[in-house]
C-alpha cells in the first residue's frame, strides 16, 4: 500500500507541474490578456503625457500673467512717477526783448528778436 500512495503522490506532483506548465503556456499565448496588458500600458503613459502637458499649460499661463502684472506694477510706477515729475516740474517762462546790436561794418542797427527765461538777467555782448 505504501507503494501505490509513493506512486500515487509522484503521479499528482507530475500533474501539478504539467498543470503549471500549461498554464505558463496558456497565459502566454493568450493574445487577448497581452492586449489588454499593452493597452493598459499605453493608456498609463498617454494619461502621463496629458497630465505633464497640462501642468506645463498651467506653468506658462501662471508665469504669463506674473509677467502682465509685474509689467502692470512697473507701468504704474513709471506714469505715477512722470506724473509727480510733471507736477512739480519747474515750467520754463520766456519773454521777448528786442536786442540791438551795432554792426560796424554798416553803420546801420539790426534788431533781432530771441527767447530768454524770465527773470534772466540780460547781458549785453560788449564787442
């Protein structure tokens, strides 16, 4: 009896491994599971791929409009600043005098007209 339960137990570990072997077999030919396990790959890197190109979207429209507003900032910096200089910017006043000059050449007087600050004070050319 010990003999045919040796034999016995021999036969089933030889069923077990052929069992193990077919089936190695089986799930390698199966071309359906290995569809879906590629599918399943190339679908994994496609979601990646859209999840790195929206992040890199969403990079470039933050540093757009970090550069809007700091152009905005210093826009308004530069108009507040040329409006103060313009307020308090000293506005040159001119007025007219007839300068006479004697040419000696001629012996005649010509009078020229020119434009100097007010309140500057004249200074005749003695020549």
């Amino acid at each position: 009896m010990a003999n045919l339960n040796n034999q016995n137990y021999a036969l089933q570990k030889e069923l077990e491994a052929f069992i193990e072997s077919d089936e190695a077999v089986r799930c390698g030919l199966d071309r359906k599971q290995k569809v879906n396990h590629i599918r399943n790959k190339v679908d994994d890197v496609i979601r990646r791929s859209e999840q790195e190109v929206e992040e890199r979207i969403l990079d470039q429209k933050h540093r757009r409009a970090h550069a809007e507003h700091s152009r905005m900032v210093v826009d308004a910096h530069e108009r507040s600043h040329a409006a103060h200089a313009v307020r308090h910017a000293h506005v040159p006043v001119y007025e007219h005098r007839v300068v006479e000059e004697r040419v000696p050449v001629v012996e005649r007087v010509e009078r020229t007209f020119e434009q100097v600050p007010a309140g500057h004070r004249y200074e005749v050319d003695q020549r």
